[in-house]
C-alpha cells in the first residue's frame, strides 16, 4: 500500500470511533438470550426441570400478554424495544466521530485534538485583546469554533479584529476541514483585569 492510503486510513482510524464495544454487547446479549433458549429447549426435550422456564410456559406467558398488560403498558413496551432498535441502528449507520481533527501535512498522517485547537484559538484571541486567560474560553464544534470573550469591564473590544484573529489561527493551523470561528463578546465585564 502507498503511503497516501496507509495516512488516510490512520486518519480516519484516530478521527473515528470504533462500534466494536456496541457491537460485542449485542452480540453477547443475542448469544446469551439463544444458549439460554437452546438450554430450555434441550431440558425440556429429556424431561427435566427448566432453569428459568420452559418453552411452553414462556409460550403460554408471551401469548396472555395483551390479556394481562393494559395498553398503555403494551404502548410503552413497544416504544422502549423500537427505541432500543433505532438506536442500534443509528449507532451501526451514522460515522462515530472523535474529537480530532486531520491538518495538512507532507508525507505523514497529523492528527490533533479539538482541545488543542480551542486552546490556540483562545490564546491567539486573548493576546488580540490583551486579556486574561480566563476571559476567553472556545469550544470545537462539528463545523464551528465558538468563541467566548468576557472583556475587562468599560474596555470595549473590536469583535472584528476577535474575528479576524481567530479566522487568522484557524487557517494556520492547517485543518484538512475548516473550523468557522464565531466570536461572542459577554454584555457583562470581568472586574479589575
């Protein structure tokens, strides 16, 4: 394999997170649930006791339930199981993301994490508007880096010059997917910085 395919698939392997813990949890749950039948099945062919209950007891069970659950209960027991199955398989269709992200790079695969990008934005910020640390604070959305500044109180800041300083550290980070960065400046001031 050339090195171009080996740095996309080492990318998409830290930018995406595995469903291998869902899927060995259904797996052991369907197993289970089967070993469990099979077993029942097995006792009750020779002719002794069920562990739990037998096939036709659980038989008889499944078949009294609408007589013996209202139907609201019959309601809510099938909302739970069509929930319980549009998660599974929304977890098994959608692309589970980690929070990283992919930056231009020659002949290797570079990787950095979402924390590490709100932390150079928020310094790149701070220092455009020579404030504290804890004034500004960013947060790495999908498609956003949000931007909070909580400027000293009666010093007014230029939320274009915010703007421009965060685009300006977006872009020489290098991400392989632009970050939009929006600036939102706090109506109430921080006392004595």
């Amino acid at each position: 394999m050339n090195q171009a395919g080996t740095n996309r698939r080492i990318i998409r392997r830290e930018t995406h997170s595995s469903r291998a813990g869902l899927s060995a949890l259904t797996a052991v749950l369907v197993l289970a649930a089967c070993l469990w039948l099979g077993t029942e099945s097995i006792l009750s062919l020779l002719g002794q006791p069920a562990l739990l209950a037998s096939p036709g007891m659980t038989a008889s069970l499944i078949a009294r339930v609408p007589e013996a659950v209202t139907p609201a209960g019959m309601v809510a027991g099938g909302a739970a199981v069509a929930l319980a199955g549009a998660a599974l398989l929304l977890a098994a269709v959608t692309g589970g993301r980690r929070g990283r992200r992919a930056m231009h790079s020659y002949g290797s695969a570079l990787v950095v994490d979402d924390e590490v990008i709100a932390a150079a934005i928020s310094r790149r910020v701070r220092l455009a508007a020579n404030l504290a640390p804890e004034q500004v604070a960013t947060a790495v959305t999908r498609n956003r880096a949000l931007v909070s500044v909580r400027p000293t109180s009666g010093i007014t800041v230029d939320p274009d010059a915010l703007t421009a300083a965060a685009t300006d550290e977006v872009t020489a980070l290098r991400l392989r997917k632009a970050l939009a960065p929006h600036v939102r400046i706090a109506t109430k001031g921080a006392v004595g910085r």
